[in-house]
C-alpha cells in the first residue's frame, strides 16, 4: 500500500534561516502539496550550546511571508506533538534505553580529558569496534564497576555501537544507491546524561519514525550522516518504515565555485536570508530579501528553479503552479549557482503583476520618507505615476529614482542633456512653447501631442532638440515615460511653472 505523504522541515534555531534552509522547506511544501500530503514543521533544539533566542520566531514568520503552510507544529498543533524535541525528552530517553537493552548502544564514561588523551596518543583515533574495549564504557567495564558508576552519578553518554564491515545502503531518490563501508563510521553519541538530552541523529530518527514521515527531503550536508540514520532505523527494527532519502544539491556561490555564504551575499550586495536578522549577541544586522524589497513570490519562484526545473521553458510559476509541476525527477543533482541577477529579474517580473493601486501604497512610506505629503496629490495621481515607471523598477524602492519628479520639481539638470539639448536659441523656443501650451484646450496626451508636434513643424524647428528640451525643463534629465503621458498627469499649470522654471536656471553650456 502507497503510504501517506508526510514530509517534515526540521531546523535548528541556531540562528536565522539560511536561504538554503528556505529552499529545503520550499520543495518539502511543494511536494506535500502535490501529494496532498502534509507538512511539518519541527523545531530540532536538542543542541543547547548552539540555541539562539528569536531564531524559532524568524523561522515561523519567514515561512509565513513566504506562504509556505504548516500542517503539523509548533505553533499549528497536531496529533503527533509535541514538535519541539526539548519537549520531547521523555519519548527520547525510552528510545535510549530501548538500544540499551538490545545491546545496539552502550554507555561510555570517558572524561573529556581522556578522549582528548586518546586522540592525541593514537594515530587516526575513533571511537568504534577497533578501540572502543580500551576505552571506559559498559562494555570494557566489569558489571559491577558499571553500576558503582552510575550509582555515584557519574556522568555518561551512550554510543551506538556499529558493526564493523557492513555495506550500508542509502537509497536515495535523486542519487540512486549510495554505499558506506560501516567500519569508517564511528560510534556516534546518541545521548549525553549531563543534559539528558539526545544528539541530532536519534531525536531525529526517533522522531521521523514517530511521526510517519514517509520523505526525509534536507540539503546535501546532511548526507554523510544518512548511513548512520539507516542504521539506526535497523537498531530500532524499523527498517521497514524507513523514509525515502532526497538529499538537495547545494547552492553555490555566483561563480559556481563553493557554497554560497553570508560573506558572498555582504560582498555582492544581496541577502542570504528571507527576512532581516539582529543578531541577539553581537547587535549585527544582516539584511533580509522581505527588507530589501522582494515580494515573496518572486523568492518562492527564484528559489524553486535553484535545482529543480519544470522540465519545458517556463519560468514564471507562482505557487499553485509550481505545485502541479514539482517533481523529485527534475531536481538537480549537482549544485545550483545563486544568480541574484536572476533573483532581481523575477522580482520586476512579480511587480509588473502588481496593479498600480497596490504599489502606489507601497510607494507611501518612501514618497513620506522623501518629504512629499501623498495628500497633496491623491492616491489616483500616485498610482497613474507609477504605472508610468513600474516597467523600469526591479524594486518599489526603485520607485522613487523613476517617478520622483512627478512630486518635486527638478533641481538640477543633468549636465550632459543639457551639453547636448540646450542651446542659446533654447529659451526662446520653450517661451513659444508656454504661449501654445497656455492656449491649449486639451492636456490629453494624444490630443496635447498633435498639436505641440504641428507647432514644432509649423516652425521648422527640430523635433528632437525641442523634446529633449521640453523635457529637460520638465524631468531635469533626458528620460523618462512618454512626454505626453507626463504633462497629462501634472497638469497645465505645473508643466507651465516648469518650463518657466528651466528657461530661468539652465544655462546654456560653452
Ligand atoms: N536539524 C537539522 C537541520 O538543522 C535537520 C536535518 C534533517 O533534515 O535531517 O537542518
């Protein structure tokens, strides 16, 4: 029987979630949904050292910017809670005492000073079949030593005792069958009696079994652990409920060479992170696609073809596409460049979607930011300005740069339009032009257009030194959406008191 989709995305919150990270969850959701199977979120804090307060929050809001549902958590509930693992020490300590009694796991008692003994001493030093009866464990012990000890208190960790000499067989879906000599794995700490807490491998094998996950879906750093899980799954007598193993490629830097880093993103100027990070200890600010003006539909979009493709040329899916077309068949294997260049053009893309209404509210804050009141113009006059400019934005921030001097007069005027378009016959020809804008019935644009490009002919000037100039009066540089739209929008007055304006302050350039 096919057994229920059931996937999980299972963080630690040591710290903001790495973009990666969101990729990880992205194709975990999509792949849920598709199946109509569920997705989990489960928080693996098992690690106290490495805890980072806020980190569980971000991790719950990035997702929620990003639309991509829980099913089962923290914050949603479900029947197989808790899904924290700090809550779930009892579930864990059972399971421990389970490999105990079977005899897959034992208790060692060396002091951290006498591991460090033993790696100093002994050339290539691991914890396995090979050293483990010279070192203080429930197995090199007599019995009775073994109980004095724990009867003291002493403190201990349990190891998982691995069999030398076995081909372990992680399939994979994406990279077939992947085969491990069991004797170059170690015997790895499952448990520490000092926090009575587990490590990562058996709270998360503990867990994904417990929880009916049916599709382990992580990065690939977490590949050279999988031997250990599927040998663990054996331990427990699960082996046949195990999970398929997916494990993603990884992103690489823009140049392909390594994985991507914060450093490369602080280097090149784009966010490794969804949302803006203040990291609790040392105050520093790491910036966030949300921040930075991204919808999050155009991350979803972005990310979702960073190792996986549709398999035909489409590259503007949103989410409900990206679901119907999703599959484990057209996930890469080998890794995926970070071409932010890219990122920025889904995100123009994404804005031209957005109607003018919408994003001339999201062009409030930054037209108050600038000193312009929005009440003077009204939202209608804004959202008909930024339509004009929306095609040249790759961010709403751009915005102001493309379609401030619909709120401000020009200041300055660039100095090479004026070298080029502004001549001594200049503000004679803009005088003329205020006289028929003044007697112009109409500031239609097509209606306004005729007419000024009948003048311009009539006179025998050049149509494109008196348009350059017109506009220079009236933009403060040589582009800049069609001439016409722009007088319609501002209005008789406004583009009389500007060409006014020009003739007095451009001078003519030597
Ligand atoms: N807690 C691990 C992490 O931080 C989970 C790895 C896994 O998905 O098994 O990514």
């Amino acid at each position: 029987m096919e057994r229920k989709v059931r996937v999980r995305f299972a963080p630690s919150p040591t710290g903001p979630l790495h973009i990666g990270g969101v990729r990880t969850a992205l194709y975990n959701y999509l792949f849920a949904r598709q199946h109509g199977g569920d997705m989990i979120l489960r928080i693996e804090d098992t690690d106290s050292q490495r805890f980072v307060p806020g980190a569980e929050d971000y991790i719950n809001e990035s997702l929620k910017w990003l639309g991509i549902k829980i099913d089962e958590g923290v914050r949603e509930g479900g029947k197989y809670g808790p899904y924290k693992q700090s809550e779930r020490r009892d579930i864990y300590r059972e399971h421990v005492k389970m490999l105990l009694d079977n005899g897959k796991a034992y208790m060692a008692f060396d002091t951290p000073a006498e591991l460090e003994e033993a790696r100093a001493t002994r050339p290539n030093f691991q914890y396995d079949a090979s050293t483990r009866m010279s070192m203080r464990n429930s197995l090199s012990l007599p019995a009775d030593e073994v109980k004095r000890l724990l009867d003291e208190g002493a403190q201990y960790v349990v190891r998982f005792k691995i069999e030398p000499g076995r081909d372990v067989v992680v399939n994979d879906l994406l990279r077939g069958n992947v085969t491990i000599n069991s004797s170059v794995l170690d015997d790895k700490v499952l448990y520490k009696s000092a926090d009575d807490l587990p490590t990562y491998h058996l709270a998360n094998i503990v867990d994904d079994h417990l929880m009916e996950v049916s599709h382990v879906i992580r990065g690939e750093e977490w590949l050279p652990s999988a031997p250990l899980h599927v040998l663990l799954y054996e331990a427990f007598g699960w082996g046949d409920t195990r999970p398929d193993f997916v494990h993603l490629p990884l992103l690489l830097k823009p140049d392909g060479k390594g994985k991507l880093s914060k450093r490369d993103g602080d280097r090149l100027g784009f966010p490794v992170f969804p949302l803006e990070w203040h990291d609790p200890k040392s105050g520093e600010i790491s910036s966030g696609y949300r921040e930075t003006g991204y919808l999050p539909e155009a991350v979803v979009n972005f990310l979702a073809l960073l190792g996986w493709n549709p398999g035909d040329d489409s590259e503007i899916m949103n989410m409900e596409e990206l679901i119907k077309k999703f599959t484990l068949e057209h996930c890469s294997r080998s890794g995926a460049r970070f071409d932010f260049e890219k990122g920025k053009w889904f995100n123009h893309k994404y804005l031209q979607e957005v109607s003018d209404e919408k994003l001339a509210e999201m062009f409030v804050p930054i037209l108050k930011a600038n000193g312009v009141n929005p009440d003077d113009y009204g939202m209608d006059y804004i959202a008909r300005a930024v339509g004009m400019v929306k095609g040249r934005i790759n961010f709403v921030k751009d915005l102001w740069d493309q379609a401030k001097f619909f709120f401000v007069e020009p200041t300055e005027y660039a100095a090479k339009d004026v070298k080029k378009r502004w001549n001594a016959d200049m503000p004679r020809i803009m005088g003329e032009l205020v006289e028929e804008l003044k007697k112009a019935p109409d500031m239609t644009s097509n209606v306004l257009e005729q007419e000024i490009l009948g003048w311009i002919a009539e006179n025998g000037y050049h149509t494109g030194n008196v348009m350059n100039a017109f506009r220079l009066t009236v933009v403060g540089e040589c582009k800049g959406p069609h001439m016409f739209d722009i007088t319609e929008l501002m209005g008789k007055d406004e583009t009389i008191r500007r060409i006014e304006l020009g003739i007095e302050r451009i001078k003519p350039a030597e």
